[in-house]
C-alpha cells in the first residue's frame, strides 16, 4: 500500500473506479459512496486488499418505499483506526438481491440473515440465508415500510386511536388476543415442519476422519437453559464430548426494536435504547444520543461532556464486575465469588438511582447533555468508591482468581480466537482485544471528550477464556483511572444548551453514532426525512454481532467448555434479540 493511500484512504475515492462503479452519494445530509451491485465484490475486495479496511463493522438497510428502492449500506474500517468507509447498494424493492460479502467478511453472516428476515433481500452466495430473528413462517419482512402488524394502528406516534373524541380506549378490547396471529395463506401451524431446523441440522454433522468411527449426536443446549445465559439456543454436534460443529439460535425475545423506533419520536427512543442491554442501560443513550446529535448538529455541553463519560465509566465497571460473576458461575463456582462481584454492581446502581430516578431503565441522557445534574453528595460517593473500595474489592477478586488452578485450567487456551479471526468476524470489545487487537473505539474514533483524556487500550496475548478475563479485570482499572481524571476536571456550567424539550426538529439526512459500549462497538444507524421521527433506525448490537465467532471458538472442545465459551463472550439477549 502506497504511503498517499495510508494518508488520504478515501479521498477521491470516485476517481479511482469507472463510473458505472461507484457514485458519490448525491443526497443531502447523506455521505458515502453507491455501488452498483454487479461491481460490489470487486469493489470491496479492493478497498480491503488495497486501501487496508479490514474491519466491516456494520451492514444494515434501509426501506425507500416511495423511491422504490431498498438500500444496504455498509460501514468499514481499518483496524488501526481511522473514519469509516461507507458505501451502499440499491435494489429494487420487487427483485432485492445482492452479493454476499461473507467470502470477504465472514463477521457479517448473522448481519446479512437480519437484513434477509427483515427486508427480504437475498444475499447471492451466503452460505447459510435462513431467518435469524423470526420464524420460518413468519408472513413478510417486518421492517418494510408496507408490512403492518396484525395490531397495527398507525405508522407513527403518537397514535390519535388511542384517544378517540378524547377518551382513552384499552387496546386489548379492539383487538382480541385470539386475532393476535396472521399466518400465511395455506399454512397450518398444527401440521408445521419447521424448514430451519431441518436446514441447520443437515449442516452441522461432518464426517469423521479416525480409523475408529463413531455416530455423531446433534444436542440442543437451551433455549430455555441456564447456562445459556437466558432464552438462546446452542445446537451442537457432538462426536463423544468433543465439538464438531455449533449453530447459535436466537430471536425468542426478539419484539422489533427498530420497527418500534421508527414509530417512535425521536426523543421517545431514548428509554426503549435502555431495553437494549438491560445489564448497562445507562452506556446504551450515548450511542444514540450522538447520532441525532449528529444530524442535529448541535454541540453538547461540557459540563454533560464529562457527566456522560463518568456514567459511562462507572457502566464499565459495573458491566466487567458482573460479567466475571457470571463467568464464575458458568464455571460451576456456585454464587458466593459471583455474589462478590455483583455487590459492587449494586453501589454502582445506587448512583445511578439517584441521578436518574431509576436503577436500571435511567433514560438520563437528552441530545446537548444529559436530563439532570449530578450533585456535589453524588460526585462525593464517586470519589469514595473509585478511591477506597472499587480498588480494594478489584484486588480481591484478581488475588482470589487469577491464579486459581481451577480456573485457569478451565480457561487457558480454551476457546481460543486468533486476531486474523476476531478481526474478519467483526468482533468487538474485549474479546477482540482479548486476541490481540488493540481497537477501542474511545481511541480509534474518537467521541465525547476521550481524546483528552489518559487511559491504556488493553489487549491479551493468546484469545482464550483467560485472556478475555484479564482483559476485563483490566480495563476496570483503566475505567477508575478515568473516573479519577473526569472528577478532577469537571467543570460547573450548564447540562444542556438550552431548555429541555419534548419535540426536537432534526434535519434531513443519516448519521451513524458509535460508542465503545462494555461489550464491543454499540451503534446507532439513524434516517431522518424531516419528520418527526425516524425513517430508519438501527442498533448495531456488538453481542449479537460477537455471537458470530461462538462456532470457530467452540469447535474441537468439550461439550461443557462450550458453556464457559458463551459466558466469556458477556451476552445479554436483551441486545441479541432487540
């Protein structure tokens, strides 16, 4: 790679390519480049191969229903930081189907079955288009502008029918639970064979290579199982103990988050972006926040500038401190070290308790700052916990832990991820850094007031169980560490630019705002067509994506293993499933 393409990446990028390539985008408020379809491989591959984006971080798309066009937009990074290179392809509505870039990108398999399920566009050479979030009969593509719900009352809120002649009308009454189902013409649930287990079971067995053959077993672990951490199924297959081949199933809590959005205002999507990641509610508004903040244009206050990362900060710990409780738990170590880990959790809850009003829903920050301020007793507690017991209570469970034989034969090389692998998977947060891969979004890209701000991207060495747990016990400290620096530096001044309001006007155009969220890079993808909401709105949800790496890190171990696996990657189906 020349040293002007390292320097200048995407600039004049169109010259680069004949014209019935790519095309700047020629719409307001829009940025990127619009590929043809039939040249999308090649173009890909050349901005991976020759210009160093290495990283597809998120694939979704957009419904142009008046246009008559659907839109996949996709956004790629280099791993060594920088902006995106954002690109798209349009297709029409009636004949949706691209390439699939899972030859170039393996990471964005589960991305592409989402579009698939919730657009119906085909992606041409996947290895694997099944539905990922509804059911194999589920009737259309739910994301598209004409489907409508079976208690579907109007496209945006809020809904008029709530109150006719201005009395208010229990919904239930109009629409009776026994009418709550549409299914397909001809179809009869009784009699259903479901085409995607059928599908994924004739995939998963291999054939043995020993002298010594064996019969495989197909084993399904959930979805209603402790271990898996909630309502998420494991199909495994097994030949004797060890793992030939897993296939993650998900979509059992999955209620349409972004269909909601887009019928939401754009201020009433601040507390349903709490019902994302329940466990770190509070991190899951900045990601939001700065993308309308984006098309806003508006600058946030900085007094709310430092608010924001302080809660963020103290959401990490929180988040690091549970998750290695729960690894604990997986591990069989019952719930006296997991009840260890959660106490500090709950210290942390009570600061955001009396900040926001509530312990886990905080629907705290607004775009230009945040909903309140934090009081000189609150900033008080900050300072003792991130000084005297956060510390103390970190080097317990690092003495108690980390050199504990059960727990690193469990977790020493098991589940191992290389970087080449975490890299192609668009893999996110620690397990990324767990491989070796020093990409943190608070120093790649940075946002807020990071970049004045002094802490270490922690990486690991080998891309196991262990190393993902050092990572975390690690970056916990280098959160206190901020914490310390925001409380010497916070300045007085305003929470927001200007009185709180319950209407925003926000300009035409999209905008993509990206946090380093506890488990990875948390997204928010948002359209705005003038109106008073959104005309798209997507979550990319680092669990969901980080999920895509749980086959290749469990094949060839022990069936228990895969459990520890799991607990390793920090889910919460709240995100997965959205």
């Amino acid at each position: 790679m020349s040293e002007e393409t390292m320097l200048n990446p995407i600039e004049n990028l169109a010259a680069r390519f004949p014209e019935d390539w790519i095309k700047p985008d020629p719409r307001t408020g829009y940025s990127g480049y619009i590929v043809s379809k039939e040249h999308l491989l090649e173009f890909a591959r050349t901005m991976r191969d020759e210009y160093g984006f290495d990283y597809l971080s998120m694939v979704t798309a957009a419904d142009y229903l008046e246009e008559g066009f659907l839109e996949i937009i996709y956004y790629a990074y280099k791993i060594v930081g920088g902006p995106a290179l954002v690109y798209k392809v349009q297709v029409p509505r009636d004949n949706a189907i691209v390439p699939s870039l899972v030859g170039l990108y393996p990471g964005v398999d589960f991305q592409e079955r989402e579009v698939w399920d919730l657009f119906g566009v085909r992606f041409e050479g996947h290895p694997d288009l099944r539905r990922i979030l509804t059911w194999e009969g589920f009737a259309g593509h739910p994301l598209r502008k004409d489907w409508k719900e079976p208690f579907y009352e109007e496209d945006v809120k809020p809904f008029k029918s709530r109150w006719p002649d201005g009395k208010p009308v229990f919904s239930d009454k109009e629409n009776p639970f026994d009418n709550n189902v549409q299914y397909p013409v001809g179809f009869d649930p009784d009699h259903w064979t479901p085409d995607e287990d059928t599908l994924m079971y004739a995939g998963l067995l291999r054939k043995s290579n020993e002298e010594f053959k064996t019969d495989q077993l197909v084993v399904n672990m959930g979805p209603a199982h402790p271990s898996t951490h909630g309502v998420f199924r494991m199909v495994v297959s097994l030949d004797g103990e060890s793992i030939v081949d897993l296939k993650p199933v998900m979509g059992y809590m999955h209620r349409n988050h972004e269909k909601i959005g887009e019928r939401n205002t754009f201020l009433q999507n601040m507390p349903y972006t709490d019902r994302l990641d329940y466990v770190t509610s509070m991190m899951n508004n900045f990601g939001y926040a700065l993308a309308v903040e984006k098309l806003m244009g508006i600058q946030v206050t900085e007094r709310a500038e430092y608010i924001r990362v302080l809660m963020a900060e103290l959401t990490r710990i929180m988040n690091h401190f549970f998750a290695t409780g729960f690894l604990l738990n997986d591990l069989g170590a019952y719930f006296t070290p997991s009840l260890y880990a959660i106490e500090e959790r709950e210290l942390i809850l009570d600061i955001f308790e009396e900040v926001s009003g509530s312990r886990m829903m905080c629907n705290y920050f607004r775009f230009g700052g945040v909903v309140r301020d934090v009081s000189d007793h609150v900033l008080k507690k900050v300072h003792d916990l991130v000084y005297d017991r956060l510390p103390r209570k970190l080097e317990g469970l690092d003495a108690y832990l980390t050199n504990n034989e059960i727990l690193r034969s469990r977790c020493e090389g098991v589940g191992v991820l290389t970087a080449e692998q975490a890299i192609s998977l668009s893999a996110a947060g620690p397990i990324l850094r767990a491989s070796g891969v020093p990409y943190d979004v608070r120093r790649a890209d940075p946002y807020s007031i990071y970049d004045r701000l002094e802490f270490d991207v922690v990486t690991g060495m080998h891309g196991d169980i262990y190393d993902r747990y050092l990572v975390r016990l690690e970056e916990i400290r280098q959160s206190i560490r901020i914490i310390k620096q925001v409380l010497r530096d916070i300045p007085e001044g305003p929470i927001l630019p200007g009185k709180p309001a319950y209407q925003v006007r926000v300009p035409a155009g999209e905008a993509y705002g990206r946090i380093e969220g506890t488990k990875g890079e948390l997204g928010f993808y948002v359209v705005s067509n003038g109106k008073p909401n959104p005309a798209r709105y997507h979550v990319r949800a680092p669990t969901f994506i980080n999920l895509t790496s749980l086959a290749p890190m469990c094949r060839g171990e022990k069936v228990a293993d895969s459990v520890v696996i799991l607990g390793s990657i920090d889910i919460t189906l709240g995100e997965v499933d959205r």
